[in-house]
C-alpha cells in the first residue's frame, strides 16, 4: 500500500518544490548586475501592480525603503537566485529601480592601501 503522503515532501525540511515553483522554473543568472550588496528600492508612481503573486507583493512591500538583495531575500526566506529573479521581474515591470555599490565607485576595488588598513585594524583586535 502506498503512505497517504508521497516521498516528495520531507517533514524536517518542507516542501521541495517551492522555490522552484515561485521563479517559474527558471535558474539562470540575473539579466541585472544584482550582487548581494546591490541595494533595490520601489518606485512609488501611482502604479497599481495589480494581482500579482504573494512574493512579487511582498518584495514591493519589504523595498518600500532601500533594502540590499540579500536582506530582501532573508526577509522572505527564499535562496538569493530566486530572490534576484523576482527582483528582475519587477524591475523589467517598472516596479523597482535598482543601485549596485561597485558602480557607484568604480576604483574601490582597486584601493588596496585601504582593504590593508581594514586588515591590519581587524589583526589589532
């Protein structure tokens, strides 16, 4: 005889499908430079999203202030790739607008006399 519930779902861990289901199927890599960091706010223009899924709803909600892709995704509790489709979704929507650190200073990865600073102050500790 066959349980009443399937193999598929495991108590400890909950359902496996879902984050597969909430990106619609897709893995691929953002089509937006989104890093972890990559601070994503909603733009507020009047624009009613409509019926929209839980999530997409969610992250309009939780962005309503600047908010970095990766505390966005702790806030929904979903893996950081999901979480940075959704984000692109509503970006090509029109829904949110989007700001990456690295672009803002374009020679902060080349400042390794301050990256030494950080280090020799975090080694003093």
């Amino acid at each position: 005889m066959t349980p009443a519930r399937e193999s598929w779902f495991e108590d400890d861990a909950g359902p496996m499908i879902r984050p597969y289901a909430v990106a619609g199927g897709r893995s691929e890599a953002s089509r937006y430079d989104l890093d972890m960091i990559t601070l994503i706010v909603a733009i507020h223009d009047g624009a009613s999203p409509g019926r929209m899924e839980p999530e997409y709803s969610s992250i309009l909600r939780i962005c309503s202030h600047p908010m970095s892709v990766a505390e966005v995704a702790a806030k929904l509790r979903l893996p950081l790739i999901v979480t940075k489709l959704l984000i692109c979704d509503l970006i090509d929507g029109g829904y949110l607008t989007y700001r990456s650190q690295a672009a803002n200073h374009p020679d902060a990865n080349l400042d390794t006399d301050l990256l030494q600073a950080v280090l020799n102050g975090i080694r003093k500790l």
